[in-house]
C-alpha cells in the first residue's frame, strides 16, 4: 500500500475507534472529567461529530473550488453552547460514523493528484487536501486516546 492509501484506511477506522473507545461506558463513566478544564468522554465524541460535519464541508471545498476558504471554529464554545454535556453520545457517534464514511467513500476514488489541491484556512493558512485528510485522521485518533485515558481515570477514581 502507498503512503496515501494507508493514511486513507486509518481515516476509515477513526469511526471504528471511536465505538470501540466508548463501548460498554455507562453514563457516569461517560460524564467523568479527568481534570480540571479538561472534556468527558460524551463532549469528546460530541465533539468529533461536529468536527467531522465541518470535515466534510471542507474536503469537498478543496476538491471542488479553487482555493477556497475554510473558517476555523472555536470547539470549547461550540461545546458550551451546543451542550455537549448533555447531548446523546448514540447520536453523536451514530453521526459520526455516517459522516465519515461519507467522507471516507469520496476520499478513497481519488486520484493522487487531487490531495495536492489547496484550500486557505482562517488560522492555519494554505493547506492542501492531504493536509485535511492527515488533520482529521489524528484529530479522531488523538481523542480517542484521550476517551481511553479518561475511562482508565474514572476507573482508578471510582478503585
């Protein structure tokens, strides 16, 4: 497999991942804040549903306009404003899953050349659809780690 077709299949498991991370929490365990200022695990999914419905915009602004711009989005009011604490985390994984493997059946078609396309984005600057593709894998690998640790936490707290 090339580098590209690797990266595209690790995008593909994020929403597997995801499943996997919450799978069995009760809602105590999902409502459990690890730290001080830090998300539980329903906010953490919340917010990866959310961040993947702005993915699926973005992507397809690159593929189909000539540099286009993408506006950047404050997570932390996202998640005050939109409630995250008590939002549906079925809802918010269902969400997702649907999203991302929406977004996962148009990356995949591709031709290489198309991940060299450009957008701007408001805070980050130029970034190419590879850029994109790269940033939401890690972004949903990287909170999956952190629902894993949060779970860990709860348990070590509740011993």
């Amino acid at each position: 497999m090339s580098d590209l077709s690797d990266l595209i299949e690790r995008f593909r498991r994020g929403a597997e991942m995801l499943a996997v991370a919450t799978t069995g929490a009760s809602n105590p365990e999902l409502d459990f804040v690890p730290a001080p200022g830090k998300w539980n695990a329903r906010q953490i999914a919340c917010h990866l549903a959310d961040s993947e419905i702005v993915g699926h915009m973005r992507f397809r602004q690159v593929i189909a306009e000539d540099n286009p711009t993408m506006m950047g989005f404050d997570g932390v009011a996202w998640s005050e404003r939109l409630d995250y604490r008590t939002r549906k985390i079925s809802v918010a994984l269902e969400t997702f899953r649907r999203i991302r493997g929406e977004n996962y059946d148009l990356l995949k078609t591709l031709p290489p050349e198309t991940f060299e396309r450009k957008g701007t984005h408001s805070e980050r600057g130029p970034v190419s659809l590879l850029d994109l593709l790269r940033i939401y894998t890690e972004h949903a690998e990287n909170h999956v780690r952190q629902i894993m640790a949060a779970r860990q936490a709860y348990k070590q707290a509740k011993g």
